[in-house]
C-alpha cells in the first residue's frame, strides 16, 4: 500500500511565488496595483493569489500557498523590509558629503561716539555700516573644498574726513583648500558613502535570510501538520483492525468456539488504539496552531477554521552530487556574500584609518579682486593748501562730488578704475600633527585586528557550510533510504498481519498474539510516514545548504537599486 501518491520535486502546476522588493526613492508613491502591498518604501508582488481557500469551516492550503501568505504576513519580514528601505535611505544621506553649501549673512550696524581729537573729524561720530555677503562652498572627492566668497559693504559716516561718503566696498575671492596628506583622496573622502553602499547590499542579503528562514520555517511546520494528519489514519486504520479482531472474537465467543478471556483482550487493544487517536489528535492542533502563527492569521476570524493541507509530501527523489553541491553553496549561499561584504567594509576602515595617522598638511589657494565705489567729495579751494584748511569746511562754492553707483562698483572687477585692477592672493601650507598620535595609531591597529578577524570569520564559516552541505546531502540520502526500508517493512508487516490472522481464524493463534502483529504493522506505517515528511524536511535544509532553497520554492528577490543600474 502507498500511502502517498508521488509527485516532482516542484510540480508543473505549482505557482511562481515572486517576492519583489522594490524600493523607491521617489517623493511621491503611485497608488498600490493588484496583488501589491505596500509597507514602508516597499511593494510585494506575487503573481499567485495568497487569497485563502475556505469552504464548509475547512481551510484548504497549497505548500506555496502558505509560503506566499506567510512571506506577505510575517511580522519579522515586515521589520526586515522597513530596514532595507532606510539602508537605501542611508546611501542617499551619505551622498550629503558633496553637497552644495550657500550661506548668506547680512547686518546693519549703527554707532556714534563722542569725538576725542580733532582728527575724529566732527564732535560726535556718527557711523552706519550695511553688509551683504555670499558664500558658496562645494567639496570635491580629492577632499578639498572650493569656495567662492562675495562680501558688499556700505558705510556712511559725519566725519569730514571720509573722503568717500558713502562708501561701497565689494571683494570677490576664489579659494581652494586641499589636504595633501591626512584626508587626501577619493577613497577617504567617500569612506562613509562606500560604508553605506555596503551596509545596504547587506541589509539586502539580511532580508534574503528572513524570506530563507521564513519559506523553511513554514515548510517545515506545513509538513508537521501533514505528518500528524497522516499519523491519524494510520491511528484510525489501526482502531478499525482491533474493533474488527472484537468482533470476530465476539462471534467466535457466541458460538461457543473462543474462550470469554480473549474478548478482553481485544477491547484492552481497541482502548489503546483509541488512546493513541487522541494523543495524535492533540498532536494535529499542536501543529495547526503553529502554522496559523507562521501564517499570522487573523485569530478573531480564521483560527477556528480546520486547515486541510492540499500538497502531498511524497516526491519523486533528488539526485546528490556532493562536489556540485559544495561549488553552489560556496557560490550561491548568501552568508558568504554577507561576510565578503562586511570584510570589504572592513578594508575600508582601515585604510581611513591608516591615512589618519598621516599629519595633516593643508594646502590653502586663494585669489580674489577688490572694488570701491561711493561719492567721493572734493574740495577745490583756489591756491595752495594751507594747514588751516584741513580744519574748517569746505565752503559750497568749492565742493564737487565724483559719484561712482553699485553697478559701476562691480565692474572694477572687470575693468579695474582707469584700467587698474585691485587683486590679491594667497598660497600656503598649514601643517600639523600630534607627536605622540596614540590614538589614531590604536584606531588604526583596531581596525586592522577587526580586518584579520572579519578573514577568519569567513574561512570559518567556509568551513562550517562545507560540512552542513555534507551533512544535508547524507541526510537526504538516509532519508530516501529510510523510505524504502520503512516501504519494506510495512509490506512484510502486512503479509505478517494476513498469515497471523489465518492462523488466528484456524485456532493457532490467541488475540493477544495478533495484537502485537496489528501493532507491529501500525509502527511500520508510522515509520512510512515519518520517513517520507523526513524527507521533505531534508530536502529543505539541503537545498538551504546548498543556496537554492527559494530557487526551488520559485521565490525571486527584486531589488529596484540593482534592476535600475
């Protein structure tokens, strides 16, 4: 007798489930599209409907099916899913670093003080002083920063000294600061920006996990809830064989050819089995629960509901070949790529932290062109100066005022007043370092310490995915050889069974000795089936070790960064 009707590894009917993680980065969401689910900056999509099958207070569910409800509902992938959307997040902040800096600043200052010599130019000062300036800064990836430097001024002043009343002032400078040792470089300057790159393909490979150990997880619990279903039958066919061997005693003891004695015995085989049918029972609820909450089910509507698995565990079986399975789990596994990313983070930290031992040596450019405008008054007293006309006003009749506006002002930077140009500039070096620098040294020796450990992290876990691949792959293998021994058995059991009731019918046997040949084939069924659930749950923790579980359960991660590029 089988038990289980066979069927492929992944059937042909079976659905495609497709997780789609498409992280968007635009301000605005576009409204949610059939089977989509949006949490956070995320959409699921799966082209399988996870819309439940319930008919007469009976939940019927396909193994995808569930997968794809609890890929959909898992409240930790949920979680994984908000932190894949901020690591994306977080590479955006990081691209901060070459941001475009404006800063504008005005004032109005106004003071008047008392004079205290003549050359103050009135007895009580009066001064009033406007300025307007703009900055613009923008770093660049050799780690330097370009600036440009706007500064305007109007000061208006009662002193008969100012020769320019008012006066307007402009200065424009270009300049140019560049470290040549610490902090040189685009690799340093991008330090925090390739950290962040990184960290977002690792929250990716922490969300491929999550769906990894969820797909298995509720695997594994669907065939718990399927083996303890079909150790029901196996409890039940068990209880019809003791209720049937009762009854022929009871005829056997109304004709007169069976002692009353052996009736007894065969009702103390019929409470046993029916012991055994609620102990499963139990077993069965035990299961259910435990896939409702893998499921996360609503609990108010939808956990009274008996679930009825519609997917057979009996496959056809899966040929091993152990190199081959070494070279996809060394390529494919998802930890490997998680650790080789995190030594490359790694790597970069130390050489960050290598150049902050370097003195910091800076290299300071500038070059800038100066303007002034304003009214300038001029007095024209006919004949020579004399002393005393530094000290009284300037009568009217003298006074001429040359006026120069803004406009004019900004064109010296051009032009220059009467072709000169007003210009400066500056080149120099600041240079320093702290003699003893223990703590960039330490920092630095840390992170090489953490680099050297992050490379025998890997070679360990190398090592330990080697041997859960070996291991997996000798465990599908028993199990497969479990089927056929406990196929066998069962057989044997139930020619065993037919010879001892023929005995038993012919008065060589007692009951008692055909109830250990009944039990004896219901343990041989309920190894048949342990066997084959085994197998479904070798052949997870086989693929899993081997890289190809979602693969094989045809769930495809999309990530929108990487689709984009």
């Amino acid at each position: 007798m089988n038990l289980f009707p066979k069927q492929s590894v992944r059937g042909s009917a079976a659905p495609m489930i497709v997780l789609c993680t498409v992280l968007v980065l635009a301000a605005v969401w576009g409204p949610p599209a059939a089977g989509q689910v949006q949490v956070g900056s995320t959409w699921i999509t799966q082209p399988i409907s996870p819309d439940l099958d319930i008919a007469d207070g009976q939940l019927r569910l396909e193994l995808d099916q569930a997968i794809a409800i609890s890929l959909q509902n898992n409240l930790g992938l949920l979680v994984q899913r908000y932190q894949r959307s901020q690591s994306l997040f977080q590479v955006n902040q990081a691209y901060g670093i070459y941001d475009t800096v404006l800063g504008i600043n005005t004032s109005v200052n106004s003071d008047s003080r008392p004079s205290a010599s003549q050359l103050d130019g009135a007895l009580v000062t009066e001064n009033e002083t406007m300025t307007a300036n703009v900055e613009l800064q923008q770093p660049v990836s050799s780690g330097g920063t370009f600036s440009i430097n706007w500064q305007n001024s109007r000061f208006t002043s009662n002193s008969r000294f100012s020769d320019i009343n008012p006066s307007l002032r402009s200065s424009l400078q270009f300049a140019f600061d560049q470290p040549l040792l610490r902090n040189r470089g685009k690799r340093i300057t991008e330090r925090n920006l390739a950290v962040a790159a990184l960290n977002s393909d690792i929250s990716m490979g922490d969300l491929e996990v999550q769906v990894i150990d969820t797909v298995q997880t509720v695997a594994t619990g669907y065939w718990a809830l399927v083996e303890a279903l079909e150790q029901l039958k196996v409890a039940e066919e068990s209880l019809a064989l003791a209720r049937e061997l009762h009854e022929m005693n009871r005829i056997q003891i109304e004709v007169g050819t069976l002692a009353p004695l052996e009736l007894v015995q065969s009702e103390a085989g019929i409470a046993t089995r029916e012991e055994e049918i609620i102990r499963v029972q139990a077993l069965i609820q035990d299961a259910a629960d435990e896939l409702r909450r893998l499921l996360n089910l609503d609990e108010r509507s939808l956990w009274d509901l008996e679930i009825v698995p519609t997917t057979s565990p009996e496959i056809s079986r899966v040929a091993i070949d152990l190199e081959a399975s070494l070279s996809s789990a060394l390529n494919k596994r998802v930890e490997i790529d998680r650790q080789e990313l995190r030594i490359e983070s790694l790597e970069i930290d130390s050489t960050f932290l290598r150049n902050q031992r370097k003195p910091d040596l800076n290299l300071n450019v500038s070059y800038g062109r100066n303007a002034l405008g304003g009214d300038r008054t001029v007095c024209e007293r006919p004949g020579p100066p004399s002393i005393a006309d530094l000290f009284e006003p300037c009568p009217e009749e003298y006074i001429r005022v040359d006026s120069l506006d803004f406009l004019s002002t900004l064109g010296q930077f051009y032009d220059g007043i009467l072709g000169q140009v007003f210009e400066g500039w500056t080149v120099g070096l600041n240079l320093s370092k702290p003699l003893q620098n223990r703590s960039a040294r330490a920092e630095s020796r840390i992170a090489d310490l953490a680099l050297d450990q992050g490379r025998l992290e890997l070679q360990d876990l190398m090592l330990t995915i080697r041997t859960e691949v070996r291991t997996a792959a000798r465990g599908v293998e028993t199990a497969g050889k479990q089927i056929d021994s406990a196929r066998v058995s069962r057989e044997l059991a139930e020619k065993n069974l037919d010879a001892a009731q023929k005995r038993y019918e012919n008065g060589l046997w007692t009951s008692f000795q055909v109830l250990e040949i009944q039990e004896d084939l219901t343990a041989a069924r309920t190894r048949e089936v342990e066997a084959i659930t085994n197998y479904r749950r070798a052949l997870l923790a086989y693929f899993r070790a081997i890289g190809v579980l979602l693969e094989q359960e045809g769930i495809e991660l999309v990530d929108d960064a990487d689709a984009d590029s």
